[in-house]
C-alpha cells in the first residue's frame, strides 16, 4: 500500500510477500506522452501460503492497460485494480505462472522525477525508494528480488543510446525510424535498483582489469561538449575499483559499469546495479568550473555509489527500515576511501563538522529518529543524516571496538554469508560478534535508540601516589516516542599527555578499557591509572571515536596542552575548536543580554600561532582558523537563541583575530599553488589557507581591496569562489562586489552549475535584508523552478545556510519557506519536504522567532493538500 493513505508502517509488522518473483522481462517502447510498459513476471506461490491468497501489486497513479496470466486475458471478476494496487486472486496453487501487466505513462509529465521521467530530452529513471511503482505495477520492495530482463525501443534520431541494468545483449532496428537494445542482469536484484536511461549524450569511455584479470568496460555519459569535465569522475571511479578490492576484496562482477549524469535530480546519485544515474554536480568538473570542495565530492560520492555494489546491491535491505545497513555501510566505507585517498585527520575533522552539524540537531529535534527507526509514515523523510552520517559513526565504532583485524573478518564473513541476500541488522552484527567473540547486544542499541549520548568526564590527580583516575557518566535525553533509555555501549579513545609532551602508555588498573579504548558500558565507571610521573591532560573521544557530547571542566591551558601536544591530529583540532567554542558561546550571550563583549586575546593568540606553525599540513591550519559556525554556537547555546546576537559575536571575534594576525595573514595570503591546477589534496589544502588568509586580512583592513584582487586574477574556480564570498559576505555595498557579481554571471551566464555557485553565495549573505536580496533572485530570470539543484542553491542555501536572514526577526525569511514549500510539494514533494528540515530546530529560538516560527508551519498544515513527505515532516514538527 502506499504511504499516502496515511498508514503508519511498523518494523514489527513485516511479513514475506505471498509469491517469490522469479524474473521479470521488461519492455518499453518510449515516447514522451506515451511510453507502453510491457512487464511479463514469472512467480510462484510461497510455500505455506493459503490457496487463495491474493497477489497484491504496488502502484502509483498507474492506469492498467490489459492484464494476463499465462497468456490469456484475466476475467474481471478476479482482479481489482486502483492507480495504488492491482489484487489478483484464482492463482495457481504450486506451478510457476507468468503475469503480463501493460501500462502507459507520460514522462515529460512527471515532475516528481521518481519512476521514469523526462528532462532534457533524456529518459530517466528514479526508482529508489519506491518509485519502480510509477512505472508498472509490481511487488515495489526491498526484500523481493529477481533476475531483470530489459527491452528498450526508441526513436533512432532522438535517443541514441538505450541503457538499462546488467550487461549488453544487443540491439539494432527495430522498425520504421525506431531501434532497440536489450540488457540482461544475472544478479537478482530488488525494483528499486532498476535503472534505464534513453538519450543522446557524450560518452568518455575506458576500461579496469580486476583482481581476477577481467577486463570491464567503463563508460560515463554526459552531455555534449561536457566530455572533457567527466575526467576527474572517471579517475576517482577506477581508483575506487582498486581500493575496493585490497581494502574489502569486493571485485565487480559484470562486464560493464556505466554513469550517467542529468540536471535534474532529486538526490546526489542512484546507486542503481551497473548503471548508476548523478546528479550532473556529482560528475562534472573542470579548474575552471569546480572547485577543491566539488572534486572531493565528484571523488567520494563516486566511490560511494561503486561501494553499493557490495554493500547494497549484492546484499540489500530486507526492508526500509534497515536502511542504514546499506547506506550508513557504505558512507563509512566512502569516508575510509577518502581518508586514504587524502589527509585523514583533515577528512575526519570535516566529517565531525558535517555529523555535529546537520545530525546533531536532527537527534535534538522533533525529527529525531533511530539509526534504524520502528516506525515511518513516509519513507522519503528517513534519507536522513541519522540514517548516513550517524549510521556511518555506528559501523566506525565497531570498528574501533573488535579491531581492524576482527573487523575485516567479520565483513569476510557478512559478504560470505549474505550475497544474494536481503539482510538486516541482526544479520550483520552476528557477522562481527561470530568473528570476534564479542557480545554486541547492548551495543546494538546504537540501531534503536535515537538521540546523541552525553558523557560527563571528570578527572582526580593524586600527585603523591601517582595515581589518575577518569570518570564516565553517561545519559541520554527523552526524544519523540523515546521516553525512557537504555545505557549504551560507548567507546570512547583517550589518551594521557604529560608535561613534558609525552604520552603515558600505561593501562588503567580498574575499568574496561583496551587499547587505548574506554568502553562505558554502565552508567558511571571509573578507570584508575597507576605510576604517572606528572599530571597529565586527558585528551578524551580522540578521532570523535563516538558520537556523542562530551561535558568536561577543562581548562584554558589544558586545551592548549592537547592542541600543541596530541599526537592525534583530529583531537588537536577538536581542543583548538572547545577553545573557540566557550569563547564564542560567552561573547554570543553577551550579545543577546546587550553588554560589553569580552577579549578574545587568548583565543587569537592561540589561533594565530597554529595558523604560522608550517610544521602543520596547510589543510589542517586552515581547518583550524575556521572558527565555528553561527549554527554550530547556536544549537551549543541549545535555547532562547538569538541569530543577531550569534552573528555579531562572532563577527567581533573574528575581527580581533584577523588584526591581531594581520601581519601572519599577509604572508600565508600569497600561498596558494601557482602554475598548472591540481585538486590533489596537497594544492587544495594550500588554497584553503590561503583563502582563510586573505579573509581575516581582508576583515582586518576594513576593505575589499585584497579580494576584488584575489578574484580578477583567479585561474581557477576554488580560488574565485572564495574571494567573491569575502566580497559578498564582508563587503555586501561596495562597488568591488557589485563588479565582481556581475562579472561571475556574465562569465558563467551559459553553465548551471557555475551558476549555482553565485546563488547560494549570494543567498549565505548575512544579514537581516538578505530575504529581500533572495526574493529578487527568486524572480530572476535564470531562476529555474523544475530543476532541484537550483532551487537547493538558493532557497535551501538561504534556509540552512543563512541564520541572520532566514531567521529574521519579523519572520519574513519562514513565510517565505513555507510559501515556496507550500508551491514546490505540487511539483516535487521530496525536494520541498528536505527543504523544510530548515526548520527542525524552531522551538530552541528565542520567543518571538519562535512563535513566527510556528506560524509559518501551521500555514503549510493549513495550506490545503499535502504530498505525505511534506505532510509527515510539519505534523512532526509541530507535534507536542
């Protein structure tokens, strides 16, 4: 049934389907109004299951065209059939029988781009999560799966080629003007991994020799022109191959891979089997379009749609609430790909800012959910950082807990077990607890219990007995339809620097704790470590080994002591950025209560001198010398929040920081790698210092000299991006910024993508007028409704990423949300329901925003029809 019904789904409710598919031979003859869907599925009657059980089809505003078993026309009297499901009674008892469902859909009219749509004169598919039931009715999924047979007829001149999962069978004229290609997929596979692409693109081909000595095709398709920008993709998509096999020993097993990117898209890509479908943002890229950021995206999201292969494909879900087992998976082994492929400690740090970010105050929320939720309304709202970064964390922790060893043995053993599988979670943990004898039961409750842990640590120095004890606590808050908790497994990495800087290597006497790895299992533990020669500073969570908030009384100088001193370069950023964390916290309050801000001499002392330590990879300073964001200090404040008073704490801060540095900023300013672009990690972390540089000195001067400079002579995008966001973020009325604005449309006037660019910078702009400057850009005319990307690079840019504006305090930046939401849920409720999220954290404002808050999402509740995505997120947010 669909979720439109308003049915609530409950993990414990799931049951088998009544017949196991064996296969199904698709057939599609496209046409833009009129594509006819021929699907002939072999199946046969699960055993155990009643005689006259009934075979029960999804579907999704489908109209039946005829209908066959085994050939013939099936009476009216046995079927019932509705645009939401077809029910077939009379079927055989034990024989195999053949179904033969005909439908007709139009392409060019599906704008929620799920199932098969039109854009730009592509044919595309969108299956994930249940959009194969837009195209024909069928058992739409996860744990039914089947060997997929695919013909695809078109007009020759239109779409040249006819792609579709698996490998190549052939093709050749089919009629008058038309021709075919058919595929064939020997991997059972579940609907929503169904894929096909009819178009005329550019195609960048090349090959990979497997492990195994297999040779496989590759080929990306783009649009036209564009075939030089798909290099990088291609790049990152073998090296990932190679990884996979000595990292995992996952060799790919068909003869061909294939990418294809289009504009218009809901998500970032489909990991669809031997044909993955991106987001064209996910593939393109060239010095002159791209920046650092989109190239380690384009490498990391490739490798992550590859991974699914593995993890997702050749063992899927059981069923939509184990969804984390393929993507919570899968984003922790993109982000070990990328750790490898770049700077670790720099990797990890901007995955701690990613998590703390976006999933943090999703845990803190209405929206909180488990790793793995009980229950959904609409599975489209559960594609959540929760389910990816929160899951990718749980699978890390296991990790940490069994050992690199016991953990590689324990995937062996997932892989070995369940290929050809829909799996759950269950299935997996047994793999790790199998090869390593641990008992995981209470750690397990990371799957089913939502909202982030917190550890209070307190330490005691006896300095005549040489003794050191640490104490854990652990709690976890009530979240919604979570009342009471269960104590966690948290494993926590520590480490004890002495004054001297060294390291003590010593084991605690009582406590569970093992390589350098805390293990609170209860509610309070304390370890005890015996023979330290000094105090030592405690340098706890190193790596952010657990997701969790650590509350710590530590001082000034003991944070100084672990950023000089860590030999864990993840933990030197984390003391340098608690240090920035308190100040900002402080000075924001100030703010708020209208008095005199405090110094931040410490804090600058302290940052500048990391920033001039060339003994510090470049990437790293610059991390560092990123102050927290305003959401960041926002949801550590946690209530009665002020934005103006966040922004022009932070604003101070940052002035002081940028004129007590002046003279080092200078210097560092001119770093940025000249000569011929790479996005190597070593270059981009050059550029990303320099870029910090030239905004605090350009802060500190008081003009936007330095950066109209750094932009007009830009050889690259990375570099012109960041020098016209200090233009429009500092400078927003000067003539600098108005020429370098307009410039950047001119120059990329033609390019989408580029284009985007100088949205959202425009949109991030702080300040109270900025909902002014977006409503103008909203009726632009390059402000293209249809297409997701652009509508993210503005409203979803200005909603997430400007607390100043779209927090106003006359509530102008929510009416304008839940307007745009409101008119998006008509076209496309899963881009209008993931722009919502915006307002997750709407009850930690301070009473004025808080109420206009309110208001703006009863006028959504209010507004009239409701797609189930939208419909689900505001009655969540707006429930008691």
């Amino acid at each position: 049934m669909r979720t439109e019904t308003g049915q609530v789904y409950k993990l414990k409710d799931y049951r088998p389907t009544n017949f196991v598919v064996e296969r199904i031979d698709l057939t599609f003859e496209l046409d833009p109004k009129e594509t006819k869907i021929v699907s002939r599925v072999i199946l046969h009657r699960r055993e155990g299951v009643a005689p006259d059980a009934a075979l029960v089809f999804d579907g999704d505003e489908l109209t039946l065209d005829s209908l066959q078993l085994d050939g013939n026309e099936i009476e009216p009297s046995l079927y019932d059939v509705t645009p939401e499901t077809l029910t077939i009674r009379g079927l055989p008892e034990s024989e195999p029988f053949e179904v033969t469902v005909n439908t007709t859909i139009s392409p060019e009219a599906n704008t929620k781009l799920m199932g098969l749509y039109r854009t730009n004169g592509a044919y595309c598919t969108q299956c994930e999560a249940e959009g194969f039931r837009r195209i024909t009715y069928f058992y739409d999924r996860p744990d039914v799966l089947a060997v997929y047979t695919v013909t695809i007829i078109a007009a020759k001149d239109d779409v040249k080629q006819l792609l579709s999962n698996g490998n190549f069978l052939g093709g050749g004229n089919y009629d008058e003007g038309r021709h075919f290609a058919a595929w064939f997929d020997p991997h059972p596979k579940p609907s929503y991994l169904f894929a096909l692409v009819g178009a005329d693109l550019g195609l960048v081909e090349d090959t990979f020799t497997t492990m195994s000595d297999r040779e496989v095709a590759l080929k990306i398709y783009v649009e036209h022109g564009k075939e030089g920008r798909a290099g990088y993709a291609m790049d990152a998509l073998k090296r990932s191959m190679k990884w996979d096999e000595e990292k995992f020993g996952r060799e790919y097993d068909l003869d061909i891979f294939q990418i294809v990117a289009v504009s218009d898209f809901n998500m970032g890509a489909m990991e669809n089997k031997g044909l993955n479908v991106f987001n064209d943002k996910y593939v393109l890229a060239d010095p002159e379009t791209a920046t650092d950021a989109d190239y380690a995206n384009i490498e990391a999201i490739i490798a992550h749609e590859y991974f699914h292969n593995w993890t997702g494909n050749r063992i899927t879900c059981r069923d939509w609430f184990q969804l984390c087992l393929k993507e919570g998976l899968t984003v922790y082994r993109d982000h070990a790909f990328s750790a490898d492929q770049r700077s670790a400690a720099v990797k990890r740090i901007a995955e701690i800012r990613l998590l703390k970010a976006h999933q943090f105050p999703e845990d803190a929320g209405p929206l909180a959910h488990p790793v793995r939720p009980e229950s959904y309304k609409e599975i489209n709202n559960f594609y959540t950082a929760t389910v990816y970064e929160k899951g990718s964390e749980v699978v890390r922790m296991i990790r940490t807990i069994l050992g690199a060893d016991d953990f590689r043995k324990g995937m062996d053993l997932y892989f070995e077990r369940h290929d050809g599988d829909a799996a759950t979670i269950e299935d997996f943990l047994a793999c790790f607890a199998e090869a390593s004898g641990r008992d995981l039961k209470q750690f397990a409750l990371w799957y089913s219990q939502a909202g982030t842990p917190s550890v209070s640590v307190s330490t005691d120095w006896n300095e005549a007995a040489g003794t050191f004890e640490v104490t854990l606590e652990q709690s976890l808050a009530p979240t919604p339809d979570q009342s009471r908790k269960a104590l966690m497994h948290i494993p926590l990495a520590y480490g004890l620097i002495l004054p001297d800087g060294a390291e003590f290597d010593g084991q605690p006497d009582a406590g569970d704790a093992e390589g350098g790895v805390f293990h609170l299992t209860k509610r309070k533990q304390t370890f005890t470590f015996s023979n330290v020669p000094g105090r030592p500073v405690l340098s706890i969570n190193r790596s952010f080994s657990a997701p969790v908030n650590i509350a710590m009384e530590q001082s000034a100088a003991d944070l100084a002591h672990i950023a000089r001193h860590d030999s864990d370069g993840v933990s030197r950023w984390q003391a340098l950025n608690e240090q920035a964390m308190r100040h900002l916290v402080a000075v924001s309050k100030l703010a708020r209560d209208g008095r005199n801000l405090s110094s931040a001499k410490e804090l600058a002392e302290i940052l500048i001198a990391t920033a001039a330590d060339e003994s510090l990879e470049p990437a790293f300073r610059a991390q560092a010398l990123a102050l927290p964001a305003e959401s960041d200090i926002a949801r550590e404040i946690g209530s009665n929040i002020d934005p103006d008073a966040i922004h022009t704490a932070r604003e101070a801060v940052l002035s002081e920081v940028a004129k007590s540095g002046l003279d080092v900023f200078t210097k560092l300013a001119d770093g940025a790698p000249t000569g011929t672009y790479s996005p190597n990690a070593t270059d981009a972390g050059l550029r990303a210092l320099a870029g910090a540089a030239i905004a605090y000195a350009s802060i500190a001067e008081g003009q936007p000299a330095r950066a109209k400079a750094a932009y007009d002579k830009s050889d690259n995008m990375t570099v012109m991006s960041q020098a016209l966001q200090i233009l429009a973020h500092q400078f927003p009325g000067s003539s600098e910024t108005a020429d370098a604005l307009g410039n950047f449309k001119a120059r990329f006037a033609t390019d989408p993508l580029a284009l985007d660019k100088w949205y959202s910078i425009q949109a991030m702009a702080p300040g109270s007028d900025s909902g002014v400057r977006v409503e103008e850009l909203l009726n632009s005319s390059d402000f293209d409704r249809t297409n997701p990307n652009r509508i993210r690079a503005l409203i979803g840019a200005f909603s997430a990423g400007n607390p100043t504006g779209f927090n106003a305090a006359d509530g102008t930046g929510y009416r304008m949300l839940a307007r745009e939401v409101v008119d998006i849920d008509k076209r496309n409720p899963q881009l209008a329901a993931r722009l919502l999220t915006a307002m997750r954290s709407w009850r930690s404002l301070e009473a004025g925003r808080q109420e206009l808050a309110r208001q703006a999402l009863v006028s959504i509740r209010e507004a009239g029809e409701l797609s189930p995505d939208v419909g689900d997120i505001v009655d969540r947010m707006l429930a008691n």
